[in-house]
C-alpha cells in the first residue's frame, strides 16, 4: 500500500483518485450492444452471452425444475444463514414504512402524499468468481416489502450454463418473480428495451463492473431509471491507537478481494498505527484464496496519516466512501459530522462484512465519490411518492384569487381561466 504522510489538501483529489477507467473508454462498446440489443432482442443477448461469457444455449430463463434443483444444491447451513440475514434486512426495511402525510394547507385545500410501488424493477447481480447471493436479499427484499408486481433477476451464467445454487436459492426465497441467465452490458440492455425473453422494466438496480455501470448510465437515456451508479467496492476506515490493528487489516482485505478495481483507504492520526496494520495485511494476505486479486486491489490503496481528527474528516468528506468504518476514540465526532458516506460502520466489533451479509442495513450502496449526492438503496427505492389534493368551493375561493395573479403574471391565460370559470360559478350560485 501506498503510504502518505499529511498531505495537502490541494493534493487530496489526485491522491483520493479513483481506479477506474473513464466512460469514453468503455462508452463506445455499450452503446453498440445496446444497439444491436434493441434491434435483434433475443438474438444479440444470444451472442454478447457466448462472446463475454463463453456458453451458448436457447432458453435464457431458469426453469422451476432448476430451481428445485439449486435448492437441493445449497446446505442446510447456508439457507439457515440466509434466512437469518433476510430475516433481519426484512426488519430493518419494514421499518422504512411511511403512513400516507396529509394536511390542509389553508381552509378547504387538502394536500396528501402518498407512496405506490414501481411496478416493474430489474435486478443484476453479479457472478463470475464472486456470485453475489446477499445482494438478491438486498434487491429482491425490499421490492417485494414495497409490493413491486413484477420483480426480474438477471444473473450472468457459469460456463456450464448454470447459475449459483446460493443465488436461485435466495431469489425464489424472496419473491423474484422471473430469472434469467444473462449479465453484463446484454443484461442491462435488454432491461432496458425488452427482449422476447427479457421484460422491460421501469427501473434497474444492482451493483456490477464498469461497463455495467456504464450501461446502467445509459439506460437512463432510454426513460429507464437506475438505482445509482454503482460501480467498483470501496472503504475508507478512520482508525487511530484505540483500534485493533488485525481488525482494520481484515477489513481493509475483505473489500480489496472484491476485485482488481477496488479501492481501500486508511486514515490514521497514528503513524505506529498504520505500521501495524500494514505489517498485518502483509500477513493476511498471504493465505487468502483470492490473494492475487487483494494484492492488485492493495497496489491500488493508501494509508494516510494526519495531525488530527479535523483534517481527517474533511478529507474523508472530499473522497465520499461507500463504506466508511469508524473507530477512535473519538467516534462521536465523526458519526456527527460525516455528511458524504454511503454507510457508516462504528467500533471494534461492527465489520463491514455484516453490512454486506446480515445487521439488516443494504449494501447496495453509491461508490466513486456519489455517496456525495446518492443514497444507498432503501424501501423509497422502490416507490414513488404521489401528492393528491382535493379542493372545496371554499378551498378555492381561498386560493383562487392568488392564482389568477400568478398565472397573469407568468402569461399563462389558460391557466387563469381555469381558476376565473369556477370563481364565476361559484358567484353565479349565490
């Protein structure tokens, strides 16, 4: 890891810089397979998933006799540790549950808010040597909690043509109402515009590599909406004396193994400190299966030190972590004052893995510095807030008189002739 002693804050952008490739690299190629998508539909998904993914088959979507047989795949150990995470993420997005906020903003004008479900969602979850099972939980749990009627799951396949057992295990769990092999920019496209497999849907979610994202962006131009731009993982971790070095070093790799694009950041206000950890992910990292992917992800990574709390947390602010784990001695001053985090994670005992796997919170979460402007995914994620009003004669007699000057004054006749017919009806009835 890159070590870095008080830097300035002029420095902190290119220092915070992020691993990624810019979207005019990748930009070209997504909107070709979208293209090719939109125009051939089934056809195109058929050979960017032989070209990317190297199977070729006929029916994209899983069956019910694969299901069955991808529960029988998953030991009774793992579906009890996903029961007990969907169990606690279930609570936790319950919980997000608004009542309908309704008030009477002058005599006869009554106001309401309301919350309705999108109806169709599109979930991607990532595959490949990582196949991300605890994000089906994190999609399809709270879509189903806001009542989405449609709810499609796009997973890239195996070269066997197959997908994990532990994902078709937690998505006919959780409700997800259709399954299809396919992923990548494919995927997206094809929820994007409809495939004679794929449905179209309303909005996507999910986290997945740069063309993904990159894809997602995309989307948005074709009136698809998109969870956030969620792209390569990333933690940032505030750490001094009263930490535990192993722990932080655990952290630290457990984000760096993701991938080879990852990013993982320590600022410490103990130069001892940061020695030690780094002598603890030397060590660590050695036995990890994914070791070679972590030591890429590390090359990639910084420990920083600073003078003091104050600098550190602007600092922190600027880089805008997705993940952000807390622990000092003085934890109280960052948990006040962090505005730009996409979760937070605080003390010795609160790893980022039980944000990822089973406290409750999600982990679909906005990276590459859009923690600054984005929300982690939630309930409201899935809903749409529409407002209804209902006025009386007395309502608009009340307010009627303000909008005829308005709308005289913005030039919108029409606009004023609405209010000036009903104000007249109303007089004519006296």
């Amino acid at each position: 890891m890159n070590k870095i002693y008080n830097p300035k804050p002029e420095t902190w952008s290119n220092i915070l810089e992020r691993p990624t490739k810019t979207v005019d690299d990748i930009e070209a190629t997504v909107k070709e397979i979208f293209k090719e998508v939109q125009k051939k539909g089934d056809e195109a998904v058929a050979k960017y998933t032989s070209l990317f993914d190297g199977v070729a088959f006929k029916n994209i979507e899983v069956s019910s006799a694969e299901i069955t047989e991808a529960i029988s795949k998953v030991s009774n150990e793992l579906k009890a540790a996903i029961q007990l995470a969907k169990s606690n993420i279930e609570k936790f997005h319950a919980a997000q549950k608004t009542e309908r906020v309704q008030i009477e903003t002058i005599e006869g004008v009554i106001c309401w808010q309301e919350k309705r479900p999108i109806q169709k969602v599109g979930l991607y979850i990532p595959g490949g040597t990582a196949p991300l099972f605890s994000t089906v939980l994190m999609l399809a749990v709270p879509a189903t909690i806001a009542g989405c009627k449609e709810i499609v799951l796009c997973s890239p396949p195996d070269k066997n043509g197959n997908i994990n057992p532990a994902i078709l295990y937690a998505a006919n769990l959780c409700g997800v109402t259709k399954i299809l092999k396919v992923g990548g920019i494919q995927a997206i496209a094809g929820l994007t515009f409809g495939t004679e497999t794929i449905p179209k849907v309303y909005k996507i979610f999910g986290p997945g590599n740069q063309f993904v994202t990159v894809a997602k962006q995309l989307a948005t131009q074709f009136g698809v909406a998109i969870d956030m731009p969620a792209g390569p993982s990333e933690l940032l971790i505030v750490a001094d004396d009263t930490a535990v070095a192993s722990f932080v070093a655990s952290d630290l790799l457990s984000q760096a193994e993701h991938g080879v694009d990852s990013q993982v950041i320590l600022v410490s206000t103990s130069k001892n400190f940061i020695d030690a950890v780094e002598t603890e992910i030397q060590e660590q990292i050695t036995v990890l299966p994914r070791k070679e992917i972590a030591e890429k992800a590390i090359a990639n990574s910084k420990l920083i030190f600073v003078e003091n709390d104050a600098i550190a947390l602007d600092l922190i602010n600027e880089y805008g972590p997705e993940h952000f784990i807390v622990c000092t001695a003085c934890d109280d001053f960052y948990i006040d004052k962090i505005e730009n985090a996409g979760s937070v994670f605080i003390g010795n005992y609160t790893p980022e893995s039980a944000g990822d796997y089973a406290s409750g919170t999600n982990h679909t979460l906005p990276t590459n510095g859009y923690a600054k402007n984005y929300s982690g995914v939630n309930l409201d994620s899935f809903l749409k807030a529409m407002t209804f009003q209902k006025i009386s004669e007395k309502g608009i007699l009340n307010i009627g008189k303000a909008i005829e000057i308005m709308a005289e004054a913005e030039g919108l006749r029409a606009h004023k002739n609405a209010v000036t017919l009903r104000l007249k009806a109303i007089e004519n009835e006296k």
